[in-house]
C-alpha cells in the first residue's frame, strides 16, 4: 500500500516534506496501482502528493481498496465525443478550482487531459506518461514532458527529443513484483480450484480508440466459453452499464453462475494469478497476465500498440483477429501455477521516479529543459517466471 505523505483536504497543512508537492491525478482504474509505488517512492525521497481522482471505471472503488488519501474530483461523460471534450474542460476547472490553493511543482498523471489543461492554465510544470502510442492527445497544448517505454518508437512520438524521458521495461513492471497472491477470492467469487477459470475484460466502449470489432469479437468469445464445458467466467466489466449489457445478452450463463460478475473493485492481480486464462479487450489487463506468465487472448481490434505487438512476438500475449480463430487459437486447459519468484525491484520504477525527480531539477536549474541520453532498452521477460529478473538501465538527464 501508498506510504507517501499525502495532503488532506486542508491546504493549509505545513507540507510535511521539504523538496516540494506533487500532484497526481488518478483518471483511469490501472492508474491507481500503477501510482501506489511511485507515490510511496516519492514519499521516501522527499516529496509529498497531492492525489486526485476522477469518478470513472471504479477508480474510487480502488482508490479506497488501495487505502489512497484522495480527493474525487469530476466524473466521465460518456461516449459521446462533444460531451467528452466539454467534460474533459468542465473536469479541469474543477481540477484549477481545487490545485490553485495548493503549492504544487509538478502535475503528473498516465495520461489525464484534465489534469493536463488545469496544470498548464495554472503555469505547473506537466509530465504525461504514456505506454500507447495511438492515444488520442491535445493538438493545442503540450506538456512540459513526455515519458513512456523504451518499446515505443522515437518515430512514434511526435514530441522534442529532448523533452522525452524513457523507461525500461512495460507499466506493470512498476506495481506486479509487489503483487502477493490471496486465495481468499476464490471463495469470495464462489469459485473452487477445480474450475477452469477464465478472466473476460470487455473493450473499452467508451474510449477513443474503440472500433465496432471489438465488440464482435468479445460477443462471440463470451458465446465461445459459455458453450464450452467445465468453464468458469469471472467477467470485469468496466461500468454499470456494461455489466447490465453483458447480464441482459447472456440472462442463462448468469443464472447458472457459469458468467460472474464481482461485486465491487476487486485486486485484478490477484484474480488473473488464480485463472487459468485472461481474455481481454483492452491493454493493461492483457499486460498483467502476460507479467504474470497467465496465459492471455486479446479481442482488442484497434491499432496495436508497441508493446502489445513486442509481447505477440515473444509468445506472451495471443492476437485474435476474427471470430473464426476463437475456437483454434483460444487453448481452454488448466494452468500450472508455479511458485512465484521473489524478482524485488524491476528497473522500471526506479526509471521512472528518477526521470521524474531528475525533471524537476533540470527545470531549478534554468529554463533549459531535461536532456535526454540514450539507454540501453533491455528486453522484457514475465516477472513471475523463472527467468527471474528482466531489464538493466534507467534514464539519466542533465
């Protein structure tokens, strides 16, 4: 769990740190994970968090499931592009209202455009990182820095060189050697360990990025595992609305509880280290199966990002492109859940808490920005085999 300082709700309080106060706005669930090492890093470097969350895809739900100290600020609008782009503005006034009165050197998030308009209005330094190189971004404003990893590009990110910061490995190298399992949840979902059980993440409707064949493909693998026998599926829909969707498409698999739904935010680590095989629609779900060494499917139709293609290449990750190849490709067996290895720290977090820190006091030195050196990229190997640990190299700037 976190162990940085975080600022209450009073921004009068003393600072508790002396190096400064970063804000961190949490726009999206695998957000919260992701952020609660490099807060608690922070935290033991000096520097204090400010925390913010939107009111989106069970964000507050893990937020209290993290026991975060956080202020929920705004909500999502829908699919709806205008109402997307006035929400987006409508969430950062509310952002400005509440991060003006506070003495903030840094607004830092996993792609929060909110949190991107109100830092810039308010004159704080930005830093976006990002692991999707196809994400939509502002045409008209850009932060001050850019960070992602080593797998994506340099032709891939059309921003000055010297204002991009790298890191090795992928996201979920940050939080997964943390990751501890509980077999609590099996009994918690109703689940015994002679079920085949297979995590379904539906696509990301609501995002951008959605294309209609995201949705064919994950109608036709739900309809896949419910005809398949002794299968178990703990579907992890990412709103109300979704979940009603999927209950009202398939009424029988639910009334049998073949097709389970959890109740409330549960740990997504810990539900894909006790299923046999995760099927997923988007990114960071597919990703933390394949750190896990789980056995994974993607249904995701869009433009495959940098590090989804290096994972199909290295086996770790599986691309369904049609709905024929469900039955060939999709390899319904039980998993052999060997002893996790005790890897410690991936270079990723220390990368990216030093890039950060290392931004910070480029931008005390004058107004040159951070320069880049180049690393060394590394390879990526599951965290969780016995391959052990993975990457060597950080991100130096000077």
């Amino acid at each position: 769990m976190p162990t940085a300082t975080l600022i209450e709700d009073d921004s009068r309080k003393v600072n508790a740190t002396p190096l400064g106060r970063i804000w961190i706005d949490l726009d999206n669930s695998p957000h919260v994970p992701f952020f609660a090492p490099i807060i608690e890093e922070l935290g033991k470097r000096g520097y204090s968090v400010f925390l913010t969350a939107r009111d989106a895809f069970q964000v507050t739900e893990l937020v209290d499931l993290f026991q975060m100290n956080c202020q929920p600020i705004g909500r999502h609008y829908g699919k709806n592009k205008v109402l997307k782009v006035a929400g987006t503005c409508y969430r950062a006034l509310q952002l400005m209202g509440r991060a003006w009165r506070e003495d903030l050197i840094l607004a830092l998030s996993h792609g929060s455009r909110s949190q991107l308009l109100a830092g810039t209005f308010l004159r704080i330094p930005t830093l976006v990182i990002f692991d999707y190189e196809f994400a939509r971004k502002l045409t008209t404003i850009q932060p001050t820095w850019v960070m992602a990893p080593h797998l994506i590009p340099d032709s891939a990110i059309p921003f000055p060189k010297h204002r991009v910061l790298r890191y090795p490995g992928i996201k979920e190298d940050v939080y997964v050697p943390r990751f501890r399992p509980d077999p609590a949840i099996l009994a918690k979902l109703g689940l015994t360990k002679t079920d085949l059980v297979v995590t379904m993440r539906p696509p990301a409707t609501e995002a951008h990025y959605f294309t209609p064949k995201s949705d064919v493909l994950y109608r036709a693998t739900m309809d896949f595992l419910g005809k398949s026998p002794n299968v178990r599926v703990v579907v992890v829909p990412r709103n109300g609305k979704q979940a009603e969707v999927a209950r009202q498409t398939w009424p029988q698999f639910f009334a049998s509880r073949k097709f389970i739904i959890p109740e409330g935010a549960v740990d997504g680590l810990n539900l894909l280290w006790f299923s046999d095989l995760a099927i997923g629609g988007g990114g960071t779900m597919n990703r933390e199966a394949a750190a896990l060494g789980v056995p994974v499917y993607s249904t995701f139709a869009g433009s495959i990002g940098a590090v989804d293609r290096y994972l199909s290449e290295m086996q770790r990750l599986t691309i369904i492109e049609s709905s024929e190849e469900i039955p060939a490709k999709i390899k319904l067996r039980r998993r052999e859940r060997s002893r996790l290895t005790d890897v410690g720290r991936l270079p990723a977090l220390d990368a990216i808490v030093d890039n950060i820190i290392a931004a910070l006091e480029a931008r005390r030195r004058g107004p040159r920005q951070a320069v880049r050196r180049p690393v060394p990229q590394g390879s990526f190997n599951p965290a969780f085999t016995r391959d052990g640990i993975h990457t060597e190299g950080g991100v130096n700037l000077q």
